[in-house]
C-alpha cells in the first residue's frame, strides 16, 4: 500500500498526493513510515510562505504569483490554510476561490487545510505535507498562512523565504504588527498599492527595516507595492523574490534556515516520542484523575508526584 | 489519529444564485465537518479537479437553473473516470420530483429540494460517511 502511493507521489499523481496529504492531516499509523520512504526524493522545491493580516488579499495575490511562475513554467503546489471553529472543529476552506483560473492547470496543484486546533498560523500537517509535494516534484511550494496577528510566525520554521503581506487602512496597527509578525518578513509586500495612504505604509515599513538593518547584517529585505486586483505590480514582485532567494543560496543564508528547520523538527520529533512513551508508562490515561485528587486533597503537590514518576521511569530505563 | 470528513460545495453552470449553497455550506461547518467552499459557475471538470486535489469525501452540488440533468451526472461521471469510486454526491436545489428518480440512477445519492430541514442533510453525510472512511 505505502509502495504504491509513494511511487504515485514521485510520478507526480494528483490523487496519491491529495491521499497522502489526507493521511498526514489524519494522522494514520503509515504516516511515518510514508514520509520516510519519500526522504530521499525531497530537497528539491523552493518553499515560500506568504502571511499577513486577515483580508490583505493573500489568496488573489497568489493566485496572480501563480500566473507568473506558470508563464515561465514552473509547476506550483498551494497549501492553503483557514482556521478550524474552536467549537464544532469544523472549517470554511475559501482560499482556492481566489486561485479559480488554476483549477484545471494539471501545472498547479492547490490543497486546502485546516488548522485542527494548531496555533501558530499553520496546521499541524502543514511541514510533513511539504514534503510529499517537494517529493511530487513542484518547483515551487507555497504556503498560505491563516490570516495572522502578532505571534502567529511558525511559518518562517517551515518557509525558506517569507513574504509578509499588508495592507494600507490599518493605520497606526501597523505599530502592534513591528514586534511580532513584522520581524519574520524576507519580503514585504503591500498590497492594494492603489488605495489611498499606501505610500505611507511604505514609508513606515521603511523606517521599521531601517532600525532593524542597524542591528543586525545580512540580506536588505525589499519593499514591493502591488495590486492584486489591478494586477500591477506582480512581475517586479516575481523577480524579486527569486532574486531574493538567490542571494539567500549565496549568502548561505538557506543553508542555515534549512538546519534549523531539521534541528526544530528533530526537537519536535523527541518531545513527541518521549511523551507518548511517557504517557504509556505511566498508565496516565488511567491515573490521571487519581493524581488529580491526591492533589486536591493535599496529598502531594504537582512537582513532587511527577519527579517520583521521572526517577521511576529513569530507574527502570538503568536496568535494562 | 483523528479522521475529519472532507465535503466539496460547489454550483456547476451558468447559476449566479448561491444563497442556498453558502447556508448549506456555514451549517456544515457549524456540524464539525471541513467544507471547501467553491462558489458559482464552474465546470463539471473544474469541481472534479478540485475534488481530487481536496481529497474530499463528498461533493454537494447546488442547481437552480434547470440543468441538474446534464450537469450533475456529469460531475459523477468524471468522478469515476478519474478513479475517485469512493466520494459520495448529493445534490440539491430547485429539483422537480419527477427528475430525481433519474438522478439517483445516475449516481445521485440523495436529492435535497428547498424546505428541507439541514439535519436531513447532516443525517445523509452522518449515515453514509462509514463508506467513505479509509
């Protein structure tokens, strides 16, 4: 079965992707075993994220982005992600409503994700999806945040470059976006440039990436104003980024987010082994509301029970 | 592992009216299920595209205009050409009686016509989704 579907994702087949997409988001028990299988084939793919505040036209600007790289043909898959209901666990997917044109491009491949309750302005399946579609062989795989705030960055873990989109009529929110969002931009980009106070934007996304240049070396982040609408704008954009990328590739600057993304994945993959061997060790599905009780009742306190545990499961660890 | 039920709504043809599919599509969300939302005027192979690349486990179609007889089978029809045997279709809108009989010999699995409470609807994905699981 995991044969046949990973021999589907090399060959490029809609169908074994859009699956094994579906098995990632699921979580199935082959989902290891699956993503290990396409290791060797990943490494390919340029990987783009674009963010910004909810409305700033992410999706139609994509889509224009999309038009551009299929003109110099390239093959571009879309993860795009929308927040999951807190409450039902249910979700409106309506990003690819922008993205209509593309629909029937076998060139473009477009996938709509919800978030399942992870925060950071991903899902949970968005890194692990990446991979089938690098292994799929698209040139370009980009990202589509959830509309963000301030804290919702876990994008720049995934991306090698990040596109940060905003938009004029924010007004003096643009202050609140400089400490979070602001900080993880390769590539700025400020869209509905034929509104009225863009200029402004710009000029205060400026002066924010001029203090930021002070401090710190590397690679100047660039300004672009576009309309998606209008479809201005988008070509010198285009250019830019793979400019952009290309520099981060000289400058060594790829190679080094590349390592830190392996590093925080490792990271993940320990915490998450070690908890679930941890959680089957010590039974706390079934312990849980007795510990919980010995604490209410002032039996023990909460650091106290779970440092028994530890020297117990380190114990048993030694004498084997 | 924690399955979600994936459900494509769309309106194929030439049919501007997509009131009832937008409320079709807030109330299955509002049930706990992950609708894509694909709005109006695409083509039978537009829907089954994005069918395929959504992974999705049903397609919900919305019709006032009359053409439900050549657009929904249709829709099946590549379906099954593309190899997706499993998704389920249902349809809905203003849909003469006499007409559903031979929807559903096309393929059709349910018909929902105006008036139709949502938890019939809810009741139809709830009922059938054992089939799609995989």
């Amino acid at each position: 079965m995991i044969g046949k579907l990973v021999n589907g994702i090399i060959h490029g087949e809609t169908r074994s992707i859009a699956r094994a997409i579906s098995w990632i988001e699921n979580d199935v028990p082959q989902k290891e075993e699956l993503i290990d299988a396409l290791f060797e084939h990943t490494g390919r793919a340029q990987v783009i994220g674009i963010t910004g505040p909810p409305g700033s036209g992410k999706s139609s600007l994509l889509d224009r982005i999309i038009e551009q790289e299929r003109k110099r043909d390239k093959k571009i898959a879309v993860l795009a992600i929308d927040p999951s209901s807190p409450f039902t666990g249910g979700a409106i997917l309506g990003d690819r409503l922008r993205m209509q044109k593309h629909t029937v491009d076998a060139g473009v491949f477009i996938r709509s994700m919800a978030s399942r309750g992870h925060l950071g302005g991903v899902a949970g399946a968005t890194s692990d999806s990446v991979k089938v579609l690098d292994a799929a062989g698209f040139d370009l795989i980009v990202i589509e945040t959830i509309g963000v705030g301030q804290t919702e960055i876990e994008v720049m873990n995934i991306a090698d470059l990040v596109m940060l989109v905003l938009v004029p009529g924010l007004g003096d929110e643009i202050q609140a976006l400089k400490a979070g969002v602001m900080e993880i931009g390769d590539i700025f980009v400020v869209n509905k440039a034929d509104k009225e106070e863009a200029n402004r934007l710009k000029a205060e996304i400026e002066y924010v990436l001029h203090l930021k240049s002070e401090d710190e070396k590397g690679v100047k982040s660039p300004i672009f104003m576009t309309s998606a609408t209008e479809n201005t704008g988008i070509e010198e954009l285009v250019n830019g980024l793979h400019e952009y990328m290309q520099r981060m590739g000289e400058n060594g600057t790829l190679r080094e987010r590349r390592r830190r993304r392996v590093t925080l994945e490792l990271k993940k993959i320990i915490t998450a082994k070690i908890e679930a061997h941890v959680h089957k060790f010590l039974e706390t599905g079934n312990n849980l509301d007795v510990w919980i009780d010995q604490i209410l009742r002032k039996k023990t306190s909460p650091y106290k029970l779970i440092n028994e545990k530890v020297i117990q499961i380190l114990k048993e660890l030694k004498e084997k | 592992m924690s399955r979600k039920i994936r459900i494509l709504i769309s309106k194929p043809g030439l049919d501007g009216h997509d009131r009832g599919a937008k409320y079709i599509a807030r109330a299955l969300k509002d049930a706990g299920y992950e609708v894509i939302y694909m709005g109006i005027r695409q083509s039978p192979e537009a829907i089954v595209k994005t069918a395929i690349q959504e992974d999705v486990d049903f397609v919900g179609l919305s019709l006032l205009s009359g053409a439900h007889n050549e657009l929904f089978p249709e829709v099946v029809r590549l379906l099954r050409e593309q190899g997706a045997n499993d998704v389920i279709v249902f349809g809905g809108g203003v849909i003469p009686q006499e007409d559903i009989s031979f929807l559903k010999e096309q393929g059709i699995e349910a018909i929902f016509t105006p008036g139709t409470p949502i938890q019939k609807v809810i009741e139809f994905i709830e009922t059938n989704k054992e089939r799609v699981l995989h």
